[in-house]
C-alpha cells in the first residue's frame, strides 16, 4: 500500500495557504478601491408640474398618478404629458442647491429617467450620470457644469443616442424621425453605426434605422447673445423708469441661478410706486421673406408686491415688447406679461399668463406671423425685456426670435 508524503502535504498546504494570502493581500485592497472609487448612489430628481396633471409610473407601481405639485421622483420612474400638460424635471447635487441638470416637458410628450446617479465618495473621479430615454414628444435640456466634477448626460431615442456637453439642446422624436437641435453647447449623435458632431446653431435629423444626417442650420435666431454668456453691453442696453429721482431705482444683472446664466431684475425699496427695470435690443431685421416667426424665452418668477399685472394688466414682474413695423409701414407693437400672484377683484389679465412661482418656466410665442396676420410684421425694430411694478425679483434667460 502506497504511503502518503507527509512533506509534500505540508509543502502543498503551505503553497496554498501562501497563494490564498497573496490573493487576499492583492484583492482586498483592490476591491476597497474600487467600492471608494466606483459605487453610486442616486441624485435627487424634481418633478414640477407647470400646466396640467403629468402622469407619473415610478418603479414598483404599475398605476399612473396624477402630479398636481413638486415632489421627489427617481429612477425608474416614466412621466407623460398630454396635450394641455407641460412639466420639469431638475437634477441637483446632493445637500447642495446647485442645479446639474433640467429637462422640461412639453405637451404629448413620454420620458423615462434610466439612470441618474453621483459617485458615492467625493475622492471618486467618475462624473455625475443622468440618463434619459426620450420615448416621443420633445424635451428642452439644459446641462450645467458642476464645480465639484462632470456631468455625463446621455439621451436614449428609438432612433439613435445622443451624448451633450454643457449646454442647451432640444430633442424631437416625432413618428419615425428625431431631431437634435443645439442653442448652444454640442451634441454627438449616433445610430447605424455612425457618429456626427453637431455644434452650437446646428441640428441633425435620425430617421429609422439610418446614419445621423449631416448638421445643418437650424432657424436663424435674430437676437445677439440671447444666452448672455458675454456682458450686456453692446449688445443689450440697460434702461431704468421711477416716478421722481428720489425714488430708488430698479437694477438688472447678469447672475448665474441653479446653473442658468440670465439677467435679473431686482428692486426692494418703497412700495406703492411705479417703476420699470430693462433690457432692450436693436434688431433692425426685415422679415417679409420669413413665415414663421417664434419669440422664446425661460422666465423664473420669484417676487413680486404689485398683485396680477396691476389695475390696468400693464405692471408684471416680467414683460418682453417687440416694436415692430408692419407691410402697411404703420408702427405696431405686441407684449406679454408673465406674473404668479393672483390680481386683485375686477383687476383685468390682458397680454399676459400666470406661471408656477420659483421655478424656470420655458415660453414661446407660437408663430407671430399668423398671430398677428392682421397687421404683419414687415421689419422688427426692436425687443425690451423689463420688470414692471413697485419691488420684484424675476430672471430671463435663453432668448430668441428664431425666423425662418
């Protein structure tokens, strides 16, 4: 009968031993590593309503709910606006008010949050991730840089995937199409295999199964530095209205506010008198040869002491005004006003929409060419956006009057 080697059993249990600890010594360290350096956890995501009742599916619930105010949504949830529905969604940094990220629904629009995440540990490199699927409708992005590290944003559409930069996208998907558009910033776009750049004033159409096309113009936006990412000046020019000179005046500034670069209007001083704060624009463009003609803006209300839009609807804590002159060569003018408080009994609302308090709030003016059909723009002279009342505190940022 064969008789075991005691030596080489130890021999061989020594070497074992030895390598396990080897392993360990290696391995643990490693994974201590990467759990420091790789783990998640969620970012905190805002769902607010800003017309309507968006319908929200979170992850575990397989019923819809109605949104009628802000609450904290997550990943996995699905949100979807109807036709008389528009909503936004905001990313922050944790224990922070610092904005990443906001992505604002319009109507008849379906979205899905996949994945929005930070690193667990601030030694970590990896960047912030918010991934979205775009499922139909069109979204509004804007991604802001944090101070503490990148952000990687990544939309997914049934057609194709679109990483953006910092910046200011809108994406379309619309029966078997999506479109990207950039107000600025830029997008890379990919499907079939294939990947374009599109830069700031650009946009790019998918269509099913196909390569991105190559970026092309999109409408010519006839505002300058309409993102106000250079000083005010030339460009704008600041303006200020109070009754006598011994009233204090109003003020507009260039400010950065949760990531979005505008201008605020501000005044806190007496009340009960009228005063106006502004920024106008020379514009000087012909636009007989255009037949669409769109004033956008995001406008964020957050004070206001003069209710509604004061007893004659002309005094709102934010107003835009384009002069314009129209083809019978009469000078014209149209307004709008944007306020959150409620009016006063018997004061009347006209030229203007009351608008969630607090919150960036994206507008647009439909097509002014058939809205003011009656009397045509012919040339538009010139924009002023201003703060109008007694003590206010408004922003505006994003503005364009894209012709085509």
């Amino acid at each position: 009968m064969h008789r075991r080697n005691p030596e080489r059993i130890a021999w061989a249990i020594l070497i074992t031993a030895f390598a396990i600890f080897c392993l360990l010594a290696v391995g643990v360290p490693l994974s201590i590593r990467w759990y420091l350096l790789y783990t998640t956890v969620p970012l905190p995501a805002q769902l607010s309503p800003l017309q309507g009742k968006p319908l929200v599916w979170e992850q575990g619930f397989n019923e819809a709910r109605g949104v009628v105010a802000a609450r904290q949504i997550g990943e996995g949830t699905r949100i979807r606006t109807d036709e008389v529905d528009r909503a936004t969604v905001t990313v922050g940094q944790e224990g922070s008010e610092t904005v990443l990220a906001t992505v604002q629904l319009y109507n008849n629009t379906e979205v899905f949050l996949e994945q929005v995440r930070r690193p667990r540990f601030t030694i970590s490199p990896e960047p912030y991730r918010l991934v979205l699927q775009v499922l139909s409708g069109r979204v509004r992005i804007v991604a802001a840089r944090s101070a503490a590290r990148d952000l990687e944003l990544t939309v997914h559409t049934p057609h194709c995937q679109v990483r953006l930069a910092d910046g200011s996208y809108s994406v379309e998907v619309n029966g078997g199409q999506t479109e990207i558009a950039v107000r600025y910033g830029e997008a890379q776009v990919g499907a079939a295999g294939e990947w374009v750049v599109v830069p700031l004033g650009q946009r790019t159409v998918v269509l099913w199964g196909q390569a991105p096309a190559a970026p092309m113009p999109a409408a010519r936006n006839l505002i300058v530095n309409g993102n106000f990412t250079d000083p005010l000046a030339p460009a704008w020019q600041t303006d200020t209205y109070q009754q006598s000179p011994d009233v204090v005046a109003g003020r507009a500034e260039i400010v950065v506010r949760d990531g979005r670069r505008g201008v605020l209007f501000s005044r806190r001083a007496e009340e009960g008198i009228h005063t106006e704060t502004g920024i106008s624009q020379i514009i000087d463009q012909d636009v007989r040869d255009y037949n669409f003609l769109n004033l956008r803006l995001d406008v964020r209300l957050m004070f206001q002491s003069l209710p509604g839009g004061g007893y004659m609807s002309s005094e709102f804590p934010l107003m835009v005004r384009l002069n314009y002159t129209d083809v019978y060569g009469k000078e014209q003018f149209w307004v709008h006003g944007f306020y959150y408080r409620e009016p006063e009994q018997n004061w009347p609302i006209l030229d203007g929409e009351k608008i969630p308090s607090a919150v960036w709030y994206p507008y647009e003016s439909g097509n002014l060419i058939q809205i003011l059909q009656a009397t045509r723009p012919a040339h538009i002279n010139s924009i002023r956006i201003y703060a109008s009342g007694w003590n206010y505190e408004s922003m505006v940022a994003e503005v364009g009057l894209i012709a085509r």
